[in-house]
C-alpha cells in the first residue's frame, strides 16, 4: 500500500509539474499572439498609407481574371 501511494504521488509531482511547464508555454504564445496581431495591424496600416488610400479602379482585378 505504501508503495503505492508513493508512486502516486510521483505521478501527482510529474503531473504538476508539466502542468506549470504547459501554463507557462500557453502564457509565452498569448504574448506572442498579441505582438503579431499587433505587427499585422501596423502593416496594414502601413500597407494603407503607401496605396494613399487608393480604392478606386486602380486596385481592381481585371474582369479577365
């Protein structure tokens, strides 16, 4: 019985531990998602400044395509 309540409680420790492993990975790609969409927002917005805001048939795809 001892044995066995020690191999749990190995398991418990491996366990807690990969879990705070996974929390700290999850956290890491939170910060990362954040800075790219931050990254895409300014690209656009760069993107945007360089067409000088053209809509028009400039930016249209020819009715051959």
């Amino acid at each position: 019985m001892e044995d066995r309540i020690t191999e749990l409680e190995i398991k418990f420790a491996l366990q807690d531990d990969l879990l705070d492993e996974l929390n700290r990975v999850v956290a890491l790609q939170q910060q990362q998602m954040a800075w790219l969409v931050q990254e895409v927002r300014r690209l656009q917005e760069q993107n945007r400044s360089q067409d000088g805001g053209k809509q028009g048939a400039e930016q249209e795809i020819p009715p051959h395509y």
